[in-house]
C-alpha cells in the first residue's frame, strides 16, 4: 500500500486537494475529524496540538502499515495538523483508496483507533 | 541521553527537553528513577506514560544507551 503521511501547521481546508484515484480503485473513504466547539463540558473556540513530529509520522507510517496487512488498499493519504486550530477546522484528514469499500472502511476505522492509542500528538490547551 | 518532554510531561518536568548523564546501558526503570530524582513532578507521570527510544516505543526490557533519543509519551489524544 502506498502511504503519505503529514504534519501541517496550516488549515487543511485550504491545501487539501483529492489525489487522483488509480484506475484499479473502485473506492475512496475519506475522513475528516473536525474540532468541536465543546470540550470537557465548556465551550470552546480553538484547541491547541502538540505533536511530537518525527516519532508521530513513524507511527502514523507503522499502523497504516500493520492495518494494511488485515485490510489491503491501494493508497493511504493523512494529513494531520497541530499547533491552534479554530472549532470547526479539521485537525486530520484520511483518505482510504481502494479496490472495495470494505477494506478502505475497516482500514479507515482501524487506523483511526490506533491513532488514538499510539501516535504522539496530544490536545494541550483550550482557548475559550 | 537526550531526553524530550511533551505535553504533562513538558508541564512537569518545565521544559522541553535536557540531557541526562547516566551510566549505560540503562533500564526503563532507571531511566525514570534518574528523571524522577531531577523533575520530581513527573513522578505521578510513571505508570501513565510511555517511554520511546529513537522515535519507537521502548519495549518494557528495552535498554537505553547515551546516544539514544528517549521521550516521556503521556497518554496521547490525537485525532
């Protein structure tokens, strides 16, 4: 399977462009998890990331990876972003490419699961 | 051993990293003991968080050598 993988400061919104899907995929699952305007209870307007930047690709690499081997697909693109991000920014996006939709959709819920065991990038700060 | 602090852990420990002289090769339980006795706040960090090696997670008998790259990982929450 193919993998990119990214860490960016700038909203994704305006640098985000669909890669052009292979003609042996017959599926693309896209994620997009955007940040909520509540946290813990308390409205918010911007969380802050921290990431952990050469350890978070490597492991973001290694899951996609390792859920490929269960779930096999042609592509995986994620994008993540950290420092401020305003609610309703997207702080990751995942774009699945594949064969069937069965397997982009395992991998995409797999991927996303381990991300939020494994890779090194934390929410550190809320501004109200 | 350079080690880097993130999130709690740079809280605690009020820095984002420094460079510890131990002897090597080190266990991860000594590896704590050495960053406990210098940043005591960190203390109710061990148990909670991760230690890396070279940007992986330390297996439990990982040992760590002066040239290593460790990181305090608590628990994350990305996505």
């Amino acid at each position: 399977m193919k993998i990119e993988v990214e860490l960016v400061t700038e909203p994704i919104e305006t640098r985000w462009t669909p890669p052009i899907a292979a003609p042996s995929s017959g599926a693309v699952a896209e994620f997009r998890g955007i940040v909520r305007g509540e946290e813990n209870g308390a409205a918010i307007s911007a969380l802050r990331y921290e990431a952990y930047e050469t350890m978070a690709r490597r492991e973001m690499t290694r899951l996609l990876d390792e859920a490929a081997a269960t779930h096999p697909c042609e592509r995986a693109v994620v994008w993540h972003r950290h420092g401020w991000i305003p609610v309703g920014e997207i702080a990751i996006l995942v774009w699945i490419e594949a064969r069937h939709r069965g397997p982009a959709f395992a991998l995409l819920a797999a991927f996303m699961d381990r991300l939020k065991q494994d890779v090194p990038i934390w929410k550190v700060e809320v501004a109200p | 051993m350079k080690i880097l602090f993130f999130a709690m852990a740079r809280e605690a420990a009020g820095c984002a990293s420094d460079e510890l002289q131990v002897p090597e090769p080190i266990a991860a339980d000594e590896v704590w003991a050495a960053l406990i006795a210098k940043y005591p706040a960190l203390a109710p960090l061990r148990g909670v968080a991760r230690l890396s090696r070279n940007d992986e997670y330390a297996d439990a008998d990982a040992r760590f050598a002066d040239a290593d790259v460790v990181a305090v990982i608590p628990p994350v929450s990305g996505g």
